[in-house]
C-alpha cells in the first residue's frame, strides 16, 4: 500500500460511512506505511502560513537573542531554543553507534510545551517577540485538537470504545516544535558526520509535520529497508502525520513506528556535480503528540492476547520521555570538554 492522502473533512462533516472510509483510510496508510498526508484539517491556512513566519522571526534573531530563551540539555521535557548539535536523531535510530560516536544534527529548534505544564514552564522572550507566545498558545491548542480527532479517528476504525484513547491525552503533554535547518554544503552532509536528520523515529504517539517546501524529508519503504522515499509537501493546507514509538506500544507493535530522516533534497544533474554546492535554509513544525505524563506507555488491553502476549513493560509517559530525551541528548551531556 501507498501512502495516502485522506480528505480529513469527511471525518468531521461526512455521513457516517464517509467518515468511517476516511479513519480506514488514514489508519491503514499508518499501519502500512508509517506514514499518512491529511487535507482539510480544519487548522486555517492562515494560521499553517503564519507559523512559518514566526519560525523566521524566531531563528533570525541574534545569537544573544536566541540564548535568553535556551534549554539547557537534560532528560527533562525541552523548553526553548536548542542550538546546532544539542540533539542527534542517531541515537534514536538502528546505526550501530560506539560511545565516542558524535553524528550530530544540522538543525536548530524552538520547544513549547502545554501553557498548564508548570513541572517543565516555557520560555518566552515577548520582549523581543511580542506575539510569539499568543500565537504559539493557538497553534498548539489547534493541533492539540487535531490529535485528538485522529485518536477518535482510530477508535472509528479500530472499533474501540469511544474515547478509550483520548482520554489517555488528557490533560496534554504534547510538545510544539519549530525547526530551523540552516544553508549547509551537500558535500558536508555527504560525508558522513552530520544530516539534518538521521534515520530515526519520534517517541511520542504521532507526530503533525508541517514542511516548507524546500524538500529533504524522507520515510523508509517498509518493502526495502535502508530505503527511503522523498515525502514532498503538495498542497499548502496539508499535514503528514507519522506514527511513533508510543503508539507501537501501546499497539503491542501492531503499529510500528515510521523511520524518517531529514536527507538532501531532490537535486538536478548540474547541482550533484558541484562539490560546493550549498542547500538552502530549510524550516519546518512538528507537534508531538503526547500521552498524559502519568499515563502508561505499556501495551493495552485491546491488543494483547494470548497468542500475542505484551511486549511492553508499564511505565509512565513521563518517565518514558525522560528515558528517550536523555539518548537524543547524550552527545551535549557527554561531549567531549
């Protein structure tokens, strides 16, 4: 199976088999694939336009700027601007990596948790940014509904108890990031060292992506492993939406996670043969879906049996988060002085 593209409006105002077609459709296309596109999300293009905007506003300030607002690397839920190298997506991924590996990523990021969460707060520079953290708080909210609607959409297709999922996100703990990938040579990512993003997966339940349209995301052809196919956005209004590693568990692996990586963009003969050729800034906006913190992230009920036991321990959705945010940081925790 392809990946598809579902029409999202006909689960919110469709008759009740248009909406029932477009959860299967969406649900088979994650299971497939990893992956799915959405249309129609009832997010408005204005506000998917003006994210971008604000992004750019954002990564184009001074260094200084930028530095009022840092996330110091831990464990602990990021909150604020994250500079060039602080993650790499590498460790989250199946390279076989030794300790004194240091594949880093050529990005830099902006993290907004939930506005109640006063455990991990956010940080706002509205003295530098009048109107970040206004809109900020919106988008999240529009997202955070999105993700809810797609748990419902899963519940529909999966005939689930109604609810049975969305109330395992609630309250949230999801995480609104805007990403900043700066102009860096192909032969520099060629190399080996550093990407924008290295084959990974995320390890919330679903990840929203909103990309510019400069290219370079790629998902892993379940057909072909180590293969990965180019996931271009076509339409401004839409919205990929990928499965994650929470969802695996809690699926008891009937959903497993899709493996991405942020590679070279689709380039022309004339531009592989130029050695100095440089890619261009690249921004785009994740929202990392969440399960509540004090909700387990061990396999469900629905989706273990006998013949398929639980391959999952119980934990929490804090504690996982914290177990994983502290492997994408290792190389800042450990770099060497």
């Amino acid at each position: 199976m392809s990946l598809a593209t579902v029409n999202f409006g006909l689960f919110h105002n469709g008759t009740h088999e248009q909406k029932k077609v477009a959860a299967d459709q969406l649900v088979n296309s994650l299971r497939a694939t990893g992956f799915a596109k959405m249309t129609n999300t009832e997010i408005p293009l204005d506000v998917i336009r003006e994210s971008e905007v604000w992004s750019s506003k954002f990564f184009h300030q001074d260094l200084q700027k930028k530095a009022k607002v840092l996330n110091v690397p831990s464990p602990n839920p990021q909150r604020g601007w994250s500079f060039k190298g602080a993650e790499s997506t590498s460790r989250l991924g199946k390279l076989d990596l030794d300790d004194g590996a240091f594949l880093t990523d050529e990005k830099e990021h902006y993290d907004v948790g939930p506005l109640h969460d006063k455990a991990y707060p956010n940080k706002w520079n509205e003295d530098d940014l009048p109107g970040l953290q206004e809109f900020s708080t919106n988008f999240y909210d529009h997202c955070q509904t999105l993700c809810l609607q797609i748990m419902a959409a899963f519940e529909v297709s999966l005939g689930l108890a109604s609810g049975s999922l969305q109330e395992r996100c609630k309250p949230a703990a999801s995480e609104l990031r805007y990403n900043y990938y700066p102009s860096v040579s192909s032969e520099k990512i060629v190399k080996g060292q550093t990407r924008r993003g290295w084959p990974h997966t995320d390890f919330g339940l679903i990840t929203l992506l909103f990309q510019d349209t400069q290219g370079g995301l790629q998902y892993e052809d379940r057909g072909k492993e180590g293969t990965f196919l180019n996931l271009m956005r076509e339409t401004e209004d839409e919205v990929a939406v990928n499965i994650s590693n929470t969802f695996q568990r809690w699926s008891n692996d009937f959903f497993p996670a899709g493996v991405h990586q942020v590679w070279l963009p689709p380039l022309t003969e004339k531009q592989q043969a130029q050695k100095d050729y440089v890619l261009a800034e690249r921004q785009s906006t994740v929202f990392f879906f969440k399960a509540s913190w004090e909700t387990s992230v061990g396999a469900l009920p629905d989706f273990v049996t006998a013949d398929r036991p639980s391959r999952y321990e119980d934990i929490t959705a804090l504690d996982y988060h914290k177990q994983m945010t502290g492997v994408l940081v290792k190389n800042a925790l450990e770099a060497p002085a």
